[in-house]
C-alpha cells in the first residue's frame, strides 16, 4: 500500500508532513513517487494564498475522477478556515485537524476501501456506508474548543524525518497575535507551546544523530512560553538550554528559529545568540511595514522605531549576523509615501534578504473584507523598486565575502554541471564546483572567488571532521 503526500505552503506544514509520514508508514504504507500509484492520497493544505485552495480543489477533484478506475482514500490536513472544512467534508474522505493526527489509522481503518464515485458527490465506505465526520469542531481562535492537552498527542509523534541532515522541530502551534492579512489564527488556532522536555529531547536526539541544521519552528517562535507562564521556561532559556546541549556535545551544528515577531524580540535574546557558538548567526525578523500607520493597520502592534532598536542591538552584539525580513508591498490603502516609507527602511537595516510579497487578500483574513485599491501594476511596480534596493545591500555584502573562507554546509549536489550547492552559517547560498557527491550533508570550506545579487561562488578547500572537546 502506498501514500501519496502533497504539502502545500510554509515549513510548519512540512514539518507536520514528517509526522505525518510516520504515522502511515507505522501502518505500512510506503511513501509512493507519484500520486498515480498511491492509495492513499492526502493534503495538507495552506489557507494563506486562493491559489493553494484552489489548487486543492483541482487535486481532489482530479483524485475524485480516478475513484472511477482504481481504490483510494483521500484525506486533508493542515491550515483549512472553518468555512473551507465544511465544503471540503462533502469532496474528501476523511478531514481531520493535526492535532488528531494519532487518531489517522483508527480513521482509515474504520474508513476502509472507498467505492466508485460520481465527482463532487459524496463517498461512502464499504465498511459503514456513512461518509466520516471527523471534524465536527472547528479549529477557531478560541481556546475553549482546542484545548491546551490537545495538540500533545500529535508532538509525540517521531517525526520521519525528510532529511538526514537537516530537521524542523515544532516548538509551537497557532498565534494570538491576529495580524489583519493573515488567518492563521483562525486556522491553527491560539497559541499552545509544546513542552520544554520534549523539543530538548527531540534536539538532543538530532543531535545525537549528527544534524548539521536544525530548526526551530512556531508561527510565533518568541513568544514560546507566555501561554504557560510560571509552569513552562521562556524562549530566551530554552535557546540556553539548546546553546548548552551543544556546548556538551561536541558536535558541529547550526540551530535556527522562525519566525519571531518583533514584539516579543527581548535584548536577552539577542545575547544568548551571541554567547552560544551553535546558534547559528542569522535571524529571520518579519518587518512586513516601513510605515507605522500602515503596521497599525495591519496590527502588528509595533513601530519601525522599536524594530530599529531591535536591529541595532543585533549589530552591536552579533555584528556579524545576518538578517533577514518578510515586506508585503500594496496593503490595503498603501500609499506612495508610506511604500516610501519602507524603501527607506531597507537603507536602515539594509537586509540580507528580503522575502517581498505583493499583497492579495487571504480568505478569512480581517482585511479580506478590505478594499483591496492599490492597483496592480503599482503593487508590481513596488515589488520591483523594492528588490532592485535589496540587492544594492544583498550585493554589496556578498561581495565582501570575495577572498574570505567560508564554512558551508553543503545541501545539494548537481551532477550535470558537477557542482555542489550550499548555506553559510548565515544562510546566503554558495554554488562550488565538485564532483564530490560524498559532502552533501557535511560542513567545508570554501574560498570565496564570486558574487552575485543573492549568492556567492567559492572553491572547495577542505571538510570540517566533527570536532570533540
Ligand atoms: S504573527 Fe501575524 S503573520 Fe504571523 S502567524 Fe501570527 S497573525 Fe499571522
């Protein structure tokens, strides 16, 4: 038997696709190359963009067709808005939220082989001739129908891993902060911190296995902790506790965190990066506004001046660091002034990358309902303005790094060009000419020779053996 897995949208979804993974493959199911001689279909779907839902709709009502030829259930997953679940209960087998996830065998088991159907009809089992209902709460933002207890079941899940070198582990689920473009609080729920023990123990054991890149995964990583205040440790000591684990271990390796938001970024954070050599040199710290009036709209309950301050206290403490930030270009009522505003933000903080989104109301966001009156060609004319700035500032720290020898670890090997690919410590990609297949998944180094706007070309000098204390 074997599943076919499509996930759609951010890391969190493909880390929940790694537990997912296990559970079927506890079952016997074997992960399938193509979804054409998979059983078991299923998605995990992302609700930030209609053209992730649309393109769940044209899935499974390709999957509905091919009911007609061969036996296969379908399931769905993932961020879906109470209103998409309802429709989707009448076009899928099986709907259930992650934190049911344990539950996913008892629910294909009592689903059993599905017949023949007649599209955008429902489906029925042999075993119990009723379509299941799985789903019969919403995950809204509201605690009292997802209980703190609940999502446990779910972190308990070993992740299968998709990497032998790189992880994700989820240190959170949902997000009280409601930011008006964005539904994720009304489709992950509120914020539930997972326990302290179990990430230590699921980072120890990556640890153990020789992980080069882990990362930890929230949708509001920073504030890890505020939801069980006084019984749970804050961000700040659990990035401690990592920093320590790698000091004990005598292993090389990175550790990452995304996304935080700016408000929770405390300056003791900051220090703790700075003081422990395996947190990695590199943080990701959405802005998404150069405006304030703008970021009040879109209620990100911050200033650009108390994000300066942020970003002033990582320059004074880990000068070397990268930094990252997510922009959205054309936000209901943007103005030329305001856009100003944020071409103005990237000469401040002059960024290592930005990821610039052109604005489109997400379903079941606050501002859907909002005029969406920026043009579009003014939206991709300001998306367009706004990268030509970052790479004034991409460019011109890439090429400093000419001359330099870089630690890299190297993720990809291209056979056709024979090149390996790869990420500094501060996430900027390095393409080095090699047949030497064996490095991906290590750390080396290489001697910077070229740069581009976003990436840095370096001859391979030597593999870094994993040092011992
Ligand atoms: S912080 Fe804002 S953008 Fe991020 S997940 Fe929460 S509501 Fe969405």
């Amino acid at each position: 038997m074997k599943y076919f897995l499509l996930t759609l949208g951010c890391q969190m979804n493909k880390s929940d696709s790694e537990r997912v993974s296990s559970v079927l493959e506890e079952m016997g199911y074997v992960e399938a190359e193509t979804e054409d001689e998979a059983n078991l279909l299923g998605v995990l779907a992302c609700s930030v963009r209609q053209k992730s839902i649309d393109r769940v709709y044209s899935k499974i009502h390709k999957w509905n067709r091919a009911k007609n030829k061969r036996n296969l259930i379908t399931f769905i997953s993932g961020c879906v808005l109470p209103a998409d679940r309802t429709k989707f209960m009448k076009l899928f087998d099986i709907v259930f939220q992650m934190a049911e996830l344990p539950k996913l065998p008892e629910f294909i088991q009592h689903y059993g082989v599905t017949t023949g159907i007649i599209p955008n009809q429902h489906t029925y089992s042999k075993k119990s001739d009723k379509k299941i209902e799985l789903c019969s709460t919403s995950l809204v933002a509201d605690n009292k129908l997802l209980a703190p207890d609940s999502i446990k079941p779910f972190w308990n899940v070993k992740p299968t891993y998709h990497s032998g070198f790189e992880a994700f582990v989820p240190i959170q689920n949902g997000c009280d902060k409601f930011c008006t473009f964005c539904a994720v609080p009304y489709t992950r729920g509120r914020e539930i911190s997972r326990p302290s023990a179990e990430i230590i123990e699921e980072v120890e054991n990556l640890i153990k296995k020789g992980y080069k890149s882990i990362t930890l995964l929230g949708q509001n990583v920073n504030s890890y902790g505020k939801d069980k205040e006084g019984s749970e440790i804050s961000f700040n000591q659990l990035l401690e506790r990592i920093g320590e684990l790698g000091l004990a271990s005598g292993k090389e390796f990175w550790v990452y965190f995304t996304s935080p938001h700016p408000r929770d970024m405390s300056r003791d954070v900051i220090e703790t990066i700075a003081k422990y050599q395996h947190l990695a040199k590199q943080i990701h710290l959405p802005l998404q506004s150069g405006n304030d009036k703008v970021l009040i709209k879109m209620n990100r309950n911050h200033s650009v001046a108390r994000y300066a301050k942020i970003i002033e206290d990582i320059r004074e403490l880990i000068p070397n660091a990268t930094i990252f930030t997510d922009i959205i270009v054309g936000f209901s009522g943007e103005t030329e002034a305001q856009f100003n505003d944020t071409v103005e933000a990237f000469h401040l903080f002059k960024f290592n990358m930005a990821y610039i989104a052109v604005y489109s109301p997400r379903p079941g966001a606050t501002a859907y309902s909002w005029d969406d009156n920026v043009p579009q060609a003014i939206k991709k004319k300001r998306l367009h303005v706004l990268t030509e700035e970052m790479k004034k500032y991409t460019r011109h720290y890439n090429s400093e790094l000419i001359g330099t020898t870089q630690k890299v670890l190297v993720t990809t090997y291209n056979a056709s060009n024979k090149t390996l690919a790869g990420l500094t410590e501060g996430k900027i990609n390095i393409v080095i000419p090699s047949n030497q297949e064996k490095l991906v998944g290590t750390f080396i180094y290489a001697s910077i020779q070229e740069s581009t706007d976003f990436s840095l070309k370096g001859h391979y000098v030597k593999q870094e053996a994993d040092y011992v204390q």
